[in-house]
C-alpha cells in the first residue's frame, strides 16, 4: 500500500486517479492547485506524488523544483498534455522522476507507479527519525525518547513502535505487524501482537498525560497525537 497525493486541476481526471489507485489498495490524496499540493506534500510524507504539469496559483514544475529546493525527494511522476521531447526533458530537468503524457491508459501509470515505488531510495530520502508528539525514535542511535524521559525498548519493541511511527496517523492491521515486524507469512494463532503491544504502551504511554498508541477495535492499532 502506498500513499499518494495527486496534485491535479481538473476534478473529473482527479477523481478518476484517487478512484483507481484507492481500488488498488493505496491511500490516495488529492489537491486542486499548486500551492495546496506543495503545502501538503511538505506537510506529510507520500511515497509517490502524481503533479499535473499545468496547474493554477504554482504550476507543477515549479511545485517540483520547490520540493527538491526544500531537500524534499519525493519520487514524482508529471502528468502533461505537453509530450514533446523537449517537454519531458525540462520536466525531469526539473527534478521530475518519470513522465507520462496525456492521454494516457490507467495501466501504465499504474505500471510508472509501482515502478517508482520499487525504486531503491537515497540516502537523503531514508528517514532516521520519527517523531509523534513528544515521542521520539532515532533509528541510527536506536534510541527512543518521550519528552526528556529515555525510553528502553527491546529488539522486538523497537521494530514494533519504528513500523507504527513509519505509519503513523494510519491504522496497521495485524496482518501487516505479523508480515513486517515479526515476518510471518502466516497467523501463528498467539497473542503475541496483544502481548508487545501491551508492554509497548505501558513503556510510552504510562505516567504521560496523552496516550499516543490507540487500538482501533476490529481493525488493529494507530498511534498519533489526540492532543493536536
């Protein structure tokens, strides 16, 4: 599943991408100009931007070149009735990671997409530090604090909390705990899950005024910041 903002003018092609990609299975946002989507993509983290290369208040190019200034590499793929060789060299000059004229067929920006998500990501794109409230994770220091308070997390629990941070403000199922903390294909048929998630919260949450990690019930587990 990945998260993508589509930055796009015209409401019906919009719709139409937020539609098809949510089918797939991804999260699927959507601004109507520039200077929204610029905003927005500095404000969340996506993993890939789909930007319309004519927009109004900032066109996409510029919205690009604002990013990539803001050290923000954000693989994007332009979308532009402009097909022309030079057309797609300036967008990619541009900082652009792929470009796809219109018309253009679901599939093959589902196929651009999927291929921009496997694409291994710099050093400068890898996050080393998750922060939800005053809850702070530092992956090379393998450290965790809330506040001023130090944190001691085991293996397990660190991987846990790191992958909840990595999805923060969205529910992770137990499926995908099993599948990317404890890399089980299968539903071993314990309770594991309920047993780290209850030491976890007892670690980060207890003794602080706002609880941060939440169970979503028949879903599975969130953490965010109810505070804010």
């Amino acid at each position: 599943m990945l998260r993508i903002l589509v930055i796009e003018d015209d409401p019906e092609a919009a719709g139409y991408l937020v539609k098809g990609l949510s089918e797939l299975g991804h999260t699927a946002d959507k601004a109507g100009d520039g200077e929204t989507g610029l905003q927005m993509a500095l404000d969340s983290r996506y993993d890939i931007l789909i930007v319309d290369r004519m927009l109004p208040r900032l066109d996409g190019l510029s919205v690009i070149q604002q990013l990539r200034q803001a050290a923000n590499h954000t693989p994007v793929l332009i979308l532009s009735a402009l097909g022309q060789v030079d057309d797609r060299v300036k967008g990619l000059k541009a900082g652009g990671d792929d470009y796809l004229p219109k018309p253009y067929a679901f599939t093959e920006l589902q196929a651009r997409v999927e291929a921009l998500a496997r694409r291994p990501k710099s050093a400068s794109q890898v996050e080393t530090t998750y922060t939800v409230g005053n809850l702070t994770l530092d992956r090379m220091a393998h450290s965790c604090k809330r506040g001023d308070v130090e944190i001691p997390l085991q293996p397990r629990e660190f991987r846990l909390l790191e992958y909840l941070m990595q999805n923060a403000g969205q529910v992770v199922t137990r499926t995908m705990l099993l599948e990317n903390v404890w890399e089980y294909h299968f539903d071993p048929q314990t309770n594991v899950i309920d047993v780290h998630i209850s030491r976890l919260r007892s670690k980060i949450d207890k003794g602080f005024d706002t609880p941060l990690l939440h169970t979503i019930r028949g879903a599975g587990y969130t953490i965010r910041d109810t505070a804010h």
